[in-house]
C-alpha cells in the first residue's frame, strides 16, 4: 500500500498560502497526497476561482462542513473528517493556520494520526479571537510544527512546547507573490487598464482598499460603527470586498456604509491583487492582506488590538486601528499616518521565497526515515520570564 498524507484546508487564504506546498507534495514520489477540502468556505468565488487563479488542483474529497455558528461548523468538521481519517490511515494530517478547519486536528489526534501544523507558534495574545484559541490548541497537539520566523518558534518553546518539534520555514506568503505576481508583472500591468478602473468606477492610485471580516470586528456593533466612521473621514472612494459575514452583520445592525464606500462580493485572487496593487493603501484586519501590502509595498491600516503580525509595525508599513477603543480617535489623523507611507519601499520581513521548498523537503525526509516521531518528550521547556511583544510595539 502506498504511503499517504492528508493535507486539511478550508478558507481561501489556505489555498492562497498553500498552493505551492500542495503542488510540491503532489510530486514527490514517495508518498500520496490527499487534499482534503473541509468546505468551511463552498462558493465559486471564495473557493474555486482561487483553484482556478492559482493553477491548483481540485481536493480528491470535500467534506461538505455545515453550521450556523462556530460551534457547529467545529464540530462538523470532526465528524466528517474522523471516518475519513480513519479509512484512509495516512502517515500524518497537515493542517494550516487558524480556523474551524484545523481544529479536525482532534479527529486526527483521537486517531493517533501524527499533527503537521504550518503557520505555527503565531500569537496575538488577543483571547477575544477564536482564531487565537484554534492556533494554540493545534499547537499543542502537534508532532511538528512548521513556524515561519524564529520569534514565532520563540513564543512556542515559552509555552512548554518542544523545541525540536518546530521548525522555522519562513513564510510561504512570499514564494507565492514571487511566482504569482512578480514573475507575471507584465499580465497584471495589462490588467490594470482603464477599462478595469472603469468597470470599478474608481481611478488607479487615488482609492482605498478595504477588507473587514473577523469576529471581534464585524460582530460587534461598536467596533463596526468605529470601522465606518474611520472610512468615512477620507473624502477618497473606498473599494470593499466584503465577505458575507461583514454584509450580514452590516444588515442584522442596521448600518449604512459612508457614501465612498463601494461594496461588492468577494473577489478571486488575480482581481484582488490588481486591485491591491494599484490602490493608495488598503484598510484590513486580515493575515494575508497585512502580510502581502507589506511585500507589495502598499501601505496599510491595521484594524486590530494586537496582531500576530507584528513585523510591519517594525518595518513601518502599517497604521494601527484598535476599532474597539477608538470612540475618540483622530480619524483623519489615521489617513494622515497612512498617506505619509505612500511611495515609501517597505523592507520584506516575512522571508526570502523558499519557505515551500523548506516545508516539503522536510516533510518527504520525515516520510524516507520511518514517519513523524511521536515520542519526543513535551512540555519540558517553561521559561515565564521570556518578554512577550507588549502593546507598545502594535503602535506608531
């Protein structure tokens, strides 16, 4: 019987983030990858035009997760996954990030399948977010833990984690805008023509960007309200891909966007970085987005408390918004920060484009020698005096 491994993803930043793992794994030649799709995200636009613009092969089996709220879909995607795993038997389960989606590490943990878990040891030590809770479970549960920078790995070992089971990869966000963008400049300068603009009704250079989706954000009312008055203090247009939760949210609170605000429905992965790339600076709470605009050079506002992502505050290419305190903030002296930043070079602090390779080849030499060791000891290394980023360090 062949060697298998089963790779678990949900939301479309995973297919962004893994398209090129997935692709690698699938060719090494001594094992076989089963994509999983847990379904968490099931339409065209937030899921197969992101196969289609990344060149990335559809999942072998799709899970079909339902739920009306977290909890549910959570545990949708246990049930559905175990008999799955359970079959199918592979040699470990990888899992990336930090949504509903990795928490099937609990089917595949009830198993005593070996954990992979890529985008480890992230913390933004905001417990509000579920997100927060998602990634140190896993964590916990994990036999290797791929960790994209050292600090990463860092706030890891200080929660008692074993050192040898995490490695640092850099990130994968990097090898992606290299082949997806950067290596095809001239198709994305063609598409950002006139009539692009035009059918957007929004001029090149002279917009916002924005994005707006997590809970603490979208399915709070005052926090909502913050984000509104916020984009509503610049007299430029803002162009909002708004994902579905956001516009339900919008309608369940009886909000009104600004006048400057165009809201559409999310868009695939080659439209959005045209638009990314030619707007003034882009407003987001999102992971990628923060990560890709710093890469991009593209200036941006942070709608967060904390973040995980603490590294374009030390390169300067982002703007903190707390939309939870903000009641008496200077809102136009936040677009004042953000367009100081504009034509600014940011330096690239998320890696140098090899993270993929790093990952596979580490997986396919795990798989060659015997499998994933699950008998390394845990929880041995507690220092409670390491210095965790603090507040001050989310600031500009």
């Amino acid at each position: 019987m062949p060697k298998k491994i089963a790779f678990i993803l949900g939301i479309r930043p995973d297919i962004i983030r893994s398209a090129i793992i997935l692709e690698k794994l699938r060719q090494q030649p001594d094992f076989e990858l089963i994509f999983i799709w847990s379904g968490q995200h099931y339409s065209d636009n937030l899921k197969d035009i992101f196969f289609r613009d990344l060149n990335v092969r559809p999942p072998q089996v799709e899970l079909g997760v339902t739920g009306k709220n977290d909890a549910e879909l959570l545990a949708s995607v246990i049930r559905k996954l175990y008999p799955v795993l359970a079959d199918m038997a592979p040699m470990a389960a990888i899992f990336l990030g930090d949504t509903n989606t990795v928490m099937g590490c609990i089917a595949a943990a009830q198993l005593n399948i070996p954990i992979v878990h890529i985008e480890g040891c992230m913390r933004s030590y905001d417990w509000r977010m579920p997100e927060e809770k998602y990634r140190t479970v896993t964590d916990h549960l994990s036999d290797v833990i791929y960790a994209y920078l050292p600090e990463y790995k860092q706030q890891g070992i200080s929660e008692g984690l074993n050192p040898e089971s995490i490695v640092v990869t850099t990130n994968p966000i990097v090898d992606v805008l290299n082949r997806y963008y950067f290596a095809q400049k001239e198709k994305f300068d063609s598409l950002a023509s006139r009539s692009f603009f035009s059918q957007h009704k929004i001029e090149k250079k002279e917009y916002y960007l924005l994005t707006c989706h997590r809970r603490e954000n979208v399915s709070s009312s005052p926090a909502l309200k913050n984000i509104l008055r916020l984009i509503s203090s610049t007299e430029r247009k803002i162009y909002f891909p708004a994902s579905y939760r956001t516009q339900k949210m919008l309608s369940e609170f009886g909000l009104a966007l600004p006048r400057n605000v165009i809201m559409v429905d999310p868009v695939g992965y080659t439209e959005m970085l045209v638009l990314l790339t030619n707007s003034r600076g882009v407003i987001t709470d999102s992971g990628t987005v923060i990560e890709e605009a710093c890469i991009l050079n593209i200036p941006s506002i942070q709608l967060r408390k904390s973040t995980e992502r603490p590294q374009v505050y030390d390169v300067g290419s982002s703007v903190k918004f707390d939309p939870a305190e903000s009641e008496s903030a200077d809102f136009k002296k936040t677009f004042m920060k953000l367009e100081a930043l504009h034509g600014k070079t940011f330096i690239n602090p998320f890696g140098d484009g090899k993270a993929s390779e790093r990952i596979v080849s580490d997986i396919s030499k795990r798989v060659k020698n015997g499998g994933f060791d699950r008998h390394k000891p845990r929880g041995y290394h507690l220092d409670i005096s390491h210095s965790f980023r603090d507040d001050s360090l989310n600031k500009i």
